[in-house]
C-alpha cells in the first residue's frame, strides 16, 4: 500500500510561495506567510528570526521576489563565514592602498546590494567594530569604503537573521542595543517544525517531487507506513533535516515507493515513551506551552474563557500569544507554501 502525492494547491499566491520552499498549512507558517506579505510592500527593515534549518533564507528571499525590487539584486552575505579582519571590507568596500594588499578598489557587498535587498545572515556573529558601520547605514543610509576620504549614498534594504537571542547578547554587552532596535523594526519568527508538526506531510511530499525530479527517479509515493514516523520524530535540525532525509531516501530506493526501511533519522522516533518531543528542556517546555494553549483554543475560542481552562490569567495567556503569535486565532490558519 502507498500514499500518492497530492496536488499543491491551485491558489496563484500559494503556487507562488510553494516555488520559493514555504510549504504548509498550519496556523504557524500561515502566520510567517501574511508577515512577508505585508512587509513585501515596502522597504522596512527585517528581522528574522528561528533555529537552524528552519527556512530564514526562504523567508528572506519571499520577501525580495515580492517586492517591488525583484529584478534588482539579492545580495546574501553570511556574516559567521567570514573571518572578523574581513568582513567590514566585504560588507562596505575598500579603496587602493586601504591597506596591505589591497592593490585596488573594491565594491563592498551594499554597493552590489544598491537599489535591491542585501541579506545579512547570522548577525549575531558580527563583532561590535562592523555592528557600529552597520548602525550608519541604517541610520544614514551611506556607506564608507575602507580607506575612501568620502561616504557614498546607498539605496538598500536589510534584511537580517540569526538562530541567537540578540537580546542575551545585547545584555551581554556583545551587540549594541540601538542595532537591535534598528533591525527589530519587522520581526519574523519562523517556528521550529516540531512546533507545526502537521505540515510535515506537505513538506515530505514536496521533497520527494523536487528530488525525486533532481536526481531523474521515478520515485513517486511514500508506503503507508513511512509518513506517520515522519510525523512522530521531533526534527531537531528541522525542515533542513527532513529535506535531507527524504533526500537520502531517494538516493536508496530503488522502485516508485520509498519504504520505511529507506528513512534513517538521527534519533529515537518513538516520542510515547517519554511523552516530551526531545531531550532537551527548553523545546520540551515550549513544545508543552504550545500543545496546552492549542487545545485550549480549540476548545474555547474566547481568550478569557481559554485563559480559565488553563489555570492562568487573560494577561498571561496575552503573554505566551506574543510569545508564540502563531498561535493566535485571530491571526488565521491560511494555507500556505515556499521554494529555493
């Protein structure tokens, strides 16, 4: 027995994010979805955030190719990647003789990024020296190249993103406070998939379409058997894991149908024994917090009277909603999708 693949859905709009790699319909991507269309619109500063492999690329990227800007360049630069002594020429540029070695001007990554979207990955690697150029930037929108007697006018926006609590870092002293409000103008929090397990379906059968197409397999469903563990294992590395997972399946499987011998994941997936998603406590907290408000809303809709089932006040269940926004009912449960 098999599982065919079902169809994605025939919205233009979700079609649209399904070729970007967002691919779900629960209320927590459905929430990431209506932020990037509203901040698409317009030039705002962004900041994204959430666990490795949970898509902030994607994210970052959606954003640029709705905009009105996307035929101008997206410009990534992964700021953990490049070494300290480095990195503040990379970003803003350098002049001839800047210093040794530089044998001739350089445009740095925002001048590439003028007139288009420049994305500044794991900013929270960024030492405090670049943190202070970056700061003008977004306060004067003017860059100066290392070396250059002269600022230069820039027309970009930023998008940022990081897997770190910028604000234990602010309080640490290792992230300047008035660069965090700056970047914080538009948050975007992308859940961990452990957090939407629903989608994980959709995300399943959209790797195996766009791989089993990569890789020229005729591999086309999944056995009856192979979903429901997907759907039981926590995912720690998230939606990057499953994708490599389903990945690693295809590469193994020899017939039309990958069998649940051909799914190898990292850790236990029999989640009932210990009745917690993971061994970590902070996910297993969260996860907890997250499973109790859903069941209370289901049950009663009306914050106050959900706030009543749990024990807890209207304000602490305000709390834990700004805390985890996807879980508001307000906020809807459209379906929704995203690609490379």
């Amino acid at each position: 027995m098999s599982v065919a693949l079902e169809a994605a859905p025939a919205r233009t709009f979700d079609h649209d994010l399904w070729r970007h790699g967002i691919v779900g319909h629960s209320r927590a991507i459905a929430d990431v979805i209506r932020r990037i269309e509203l901040v698409a619109a317009t030039r705002t500063t962004v900041l994204i955030t959430g666990e490795t492999g949970t898509g902030k690329e994607l994210v970052a990227r959606a954003i640029h190719t709705r905009s009105a800007q996307h035929q101008m360049p997206f410009v990534k630069v992964n700021c953990a990647a490049i070494p300290e002594t480095l990195l503040e020429s990379e970003l803003f540029g350098h002049v001839k003789g800047a210093f040794t070695n530089a044998l001739g001007s350089r445009k740095g990554r925002f001048a590439l990024a003028h007139r288009g979207t420049i994305f500044l990955d794991e900013i929270g690697t960024m030492n405090v020296a670049v943190q202070a150029k970056l700061l003008r930037v977004l306060q004067e929108r003017e860059i100066e190249p290392l070396g250059a007697e002269r600022t230069e006018r820039v027309d970009v926006r930023v998008i940022a993103a990081t897997n770190r609590n910028l604000r234990d870092l602010v309080r640490d002293g290792r992230f300047q406070d008035d660069l965090y409000y700056r970047l914080q103008v538009f948050p975007i929090v992308v859940p961990p998939l452990r957090q939407r397990i629903e989608d994980v379906r959709l995300l399943a059968q959209h790797f195996l379409q766009k791989h089993a197409q990569r890789s020229g397999k005729p591999v086309e469903t999944f056995d009856v058997g192979v979903l429901p563990v997907l759907q039981e294992y926590h995912w720690p590395g998230n939606v990057r894991e499953l994708e490599n997972a389903i990945e690693r399946a295809i590469v193994v499987t020899t017939g039309s149908m990958i069998g649940r011998d051909a799914i190898t994941l990292d850790g236990p997936v029999d989640t009932e024994r210990s009745g917690v998603p993971s061994l970590k406590l902070h996910e297993n907290v969260e996860w907890i917090e997250c499973a109790t408000i859903r069941r209370a809303l289901d049950l009663a809709p009306e914050k106050q009277h959900a706030a009543r089932i749990m024990g807890i006040s209207p304000r602490a269940l305000s709390y834990y909603l700004t805390k985890y926004p996807f879980l508001d009912p307000k906020k809807g449960t459209g379906v929704s999708t995203l690609n490379e």
